[in-house]
C-alpha cells in the first residue's frame, strides 16, 4: 500500500527554475541548429563543387554501389541518378573489374606481405594514407557498349581511389583501428583517353603522326641526359609565352622558376639513374614574360641500346586549379576581411602547436582580446568604420606578436592569439606590448575614434591536458573581467 506524501514547503519555485533551464536550453539548441545549418549549407557548397568538377568524383558505399557520382560520368552517357545504387562495374571493363576489384585481386595475396610499395591497386580502395591507390589506369565503358561493342571506343582513366573514409573523408591518427568503421571508397577519375592515344600514336612512324603531335591540345617535350631540348610541339612552347622558334637550343631550366630549379633537376637526373620514381610530379614554370604558372608533369625516361638518353614528358598548364585549390582553402580557413586566420583556421593550427609544445615539454598562453565599444563606433560612424577598427586592432596584434604565434579573429570583435615557447611570467610583458602598441597608434593617427581592447590571458603548462575550446573559454571569461575593470 502507497501513500501520497505531501510536498515539500518551497516546491512552488521548481517550475521557475526548469522554465528558466529549459529557456536556456533552448537557446543553445537554436545555437545548435544554427551551427547546423552553417554546416549544412558548407556541405552544400563543397558536393555542388564536386558535382561541376570535370573530372568524374565518386563514393562507392561497402557493397560496391554508387551512392555519389558527379555529372561529368555524363561522357559514358549516363545521368549521375541512373548509377546510383548500382554496382561499378556498370562503368568499369569487366576486364579491369577482375584486375582492380578487392573480391577478385586480394585472394591471391593471401598470407603474403606486399608492404606500401607493392600493395595492390583497387579500385575499391580502403587503404587511408601512404598505400592508398593512385594513379591506377583503368577502362570505363559507355552505356551503349555492349550494343556497339564492335565501334568500342574505350574512355581510359587515371583513378585515384581513397579508402577507409568517413562522412568527412579524415581519421584521427590518434583513434585506434577497430574503431574505425569503414564507410566506402571515394575516388577521382580524369579522362587520359587522349594521352593514352597520343603515346601510342609516338610509337608508331613518326612522320605518320607528326601532324597529330604537333597540333595536341598537350604540351610535349622531349630533352636529352641534361636536360637540352631535342624536340618540343608547338603546344609547349604556347603555355611558356615563347614563339615556337624561340626555344631552340634551350635547356629545362630556362622555363622552370628559381624556386624549383633543383628539384626539377634532381628529380630528371634521378629519373635517368634508373630511379622508380613516380611519373607524375607538379613545378612552378617561368613565363617569358616572367610570370608564375604552375605545372603537371607526366615523365617517362627514354632509352636506347640499354642506355638513358633522356625524358619524354607531358605538361598541363594548371595555374587555374591551383588559384581555385587556395581560394578554396583561404575562404574555410582564413578571415576575409583581416586577412588572419578565422576560428576554423585557428582552432587546426592551435591544435597542431599543442601537440608539438606537449611533446617539447613547452608551455604556451592563449590570449583572448576584445574590442571595447564597437557597437559605439559602428552606430556612430558606421559600419564602415567599424570594419576598419576591426582591421587597425587585426594589425596591431600581429605586429605585436612573433611570426610564429598563431593570430586569428574568432568573431565579430573577438581575437585570439597562441604565443608559442613562452613562459609564465611574460604574460605582463606580453599585453604591456599589445598595449603600448595601440596607444602608440592612437597617439599617431588622429580618427574620430580611438579603438581600445580588453584581454584575457591563460596559460598552458606542458603536463595539463586540456582542449583548445576550453581554453579559449576561460581567456574570454578573464577577458570580460579585464572589460569590467575598464567600465568600472
């Protein structure tokens, strides 16, 4: 038998308290699903990316079937929703599904070790790091094939299959392997349908295909042991600016910047050595004008009577893929309006330098700064004017900090600094320095307004383990404490 015991005095003021948890909750779940959102709409950007790529990108899940594939697939005459769900040796020879697929390939090494070097190519790759696939040639058939198997025209491509990937396609090095869940292959194949054609073609009489090699839409050179041209077509001596007579009798080096001079030229003696060196590679060219472009190089040594007498290679120019590569890579890590790093930016970095100090037995500060009365300027002045206290402040504290430090705008009017190798008690020289910085340019440029910071400090000793977001917590509460006193 149970008894209804009466509440306790004072239980009236429960509901008070949960609405005011579950108000607060609330709000960091709208937090949450904004964050959500952001993410969301980024994954968006980057699969539309993949999506327009001219080179056909795919995720294969376990079994084998496509569960992504971008519209360039559309050369074979498939739309990217027809091979969805379908297996890939809907595109793939069956020739090749039986030399490049897992089931097929991997019980002939049964109980031996290949190590990195001789690892299997697969097309179903799940290898991560060092042994993933690369540079796997393999043949795709179009959707007609076996219709017009007599007019077969095979697109050969160049995969490069990624393994064990997760929903972000990255591993923690940290997480131990039976962890890990693999989740399918994600893979890149560009077309080399014509290069396959064009050696081919320099096989056979040179005259016949002269025409061919001359007009390719490829750059081609052959040179000798040290590096002195022996033939170019009219291509190669396109992307370098030069007029075709004018690169008679020159040498490598005169079209490769000063950068990469001694790689390009170890890498070709090494070559003609009998090196097993991979025949791709990428160098920073010099136009005639003097300008930058950047190159991929496909390489084969040439060789007679059991002698090296040089290289035969292929270039593309492709400047325009690496300004797209870093433009990508500063608008996720990098601040646009600062220039400095953003918070995603810093928080990688950071991670990076804490790992090494641990290691090192070296402590580091974590320096949280804050404008103080932004808001004020923004509504007095305007935004514009804002912005341009976001910049003044952004260099004032990378000046005052070393180039190693770590300084990133983490929000609005938020700043963050990582100050490696430094010790406990430089913390007062350390904002004596940021201060004296900003009065010394307030006192030189005369504005409508004179932009000060609050800061907060913490310091890191080796031995503590702790994450990065919690110590940037902590500088900002300390932070709010310094923009209190100022207020006070």
């Amino acid at each position: 038998m149970t008894t209804n015991k009466k509440p306790k005095r004072g239980s009236k003021k429960a509901p008070k308290k949960l609405k005011k948890k579950v108000g607060r909750t609330g709000k960091q779940q709208v937090k949450t699903n904004n964050a959500q959102k952001s993410n969301d709409g980024l994954m968006d950007i980057y699969q539309s990316i993949l999506y327009e790529l001219p080179e056909i990108v795919y995720k294969i899940d376990p079994e084998g079937t496509f569960t992504f594939i971008s519209k360039a697939v559309r050369v074979l005459g498939y739309e990217p929703k027809e091979l969805i769900g379908k297996h890939y040796n809907k595109i793939v020879h069956p020739d090749d599904v039986r030399c490049f697929g897992r089931h097929y390939v991997l019980p002939k090494f049964m109980g031996k070790k290949t190590g990195d070097t001789h690892a299997p190519k697969l097309f179903d790759e799940r290898r991560t790091g060092e042994r993933k696939t690369k540079d796997l040639e393999i043949r795709l058939i179009s959707k007609n094939w076996r219709r017009e198997k007599r007019n077969l025209r095979e697109f050969v491509g160049l995969v490069s299959a990624l393994g064990d990937v997760s929903s972000t396609g990255h591993y923690d090095k940290e997480v131990k392997t039976k962890q890990k869940k693999f989740l399918g292959s994600l893979g890149i194949i560009r077309d080399i349908t014509g290069r396959k054609y064009m050696e081919e073609a320099l096989r056979q009489s040179e005259k016949r295909y002269r025409d061919i090699v001359e007009k390719a839409g490829i750059a081609i050179l052959i040179d000798d042991v040290n590096g002195k041209f022996r033939y170019y077509n009219e291509k190669f001596a396109e992307i370098f600016g030069y007029e075709y007579e004018e690169l008679k009798n020159q040498s490598i080096e005169t079209l490769v910047h000063p950068d990469d001079i001694k790689k390009v030229m170890r890498t070709h003696r090494a070559r003609l050595d009998g090196k097993n060196l991979a025949p791709f590679y990428e160098f920073k060219g010099k136009r005639k004008n003097g300008s930058m472009l950047h190159l991929e190089v496909h390489a084969v040594p040439l060789i007679d009577d059991d002698k090296y007498i040089g290289t035969r290679s292929y270039l593309w120019d492709i400047s325009h893929r690496k300004q797209i590569e870093e433009h990508l890579r500063t608008q996720t890590l990098q601040d646009e309006l600062t220039g400095l790093h953003n918070r995603r930016g810093f928080v990688i970095m950071a991670h990076q330098q804490m790992k090494m100090a641990i290691r090192n037995q070296e402590g580091f500060w974590i320096l949280f700064a804050d404008i103080d009365k932004l808001k004020l300027i923004n509504d007095k002045y305007g935004h514009r004017q804002g912005d341009n206290a976001l910049k003044i402040v952004a260099k004032i504290i990378q000046a005052s900090f070393r180039t190693s430090d770590i300084v990133a705008r983490i929000g609005g009017d938020e700043f963050a600094v990582l100050a490696i190798e430094s010790h406990e008690e430089n913390e007062k020289l350390m904002i004596k320095r940021l201060h004296d910085n900003l009065r010394q340019y307030n006192a030189e440029h005369k504005h409508r307004y004179k932009p000060f910071i609050s800061i907060g400090t913490v310091y890191c000793e080796p031995q503590h383990s702790t994450s990065i977001e919690e110590l940037l917590a902590r500088a900002d509460d300390l932070m709010y404490q310094d923009k209190r006193n100022h207020k006070a």
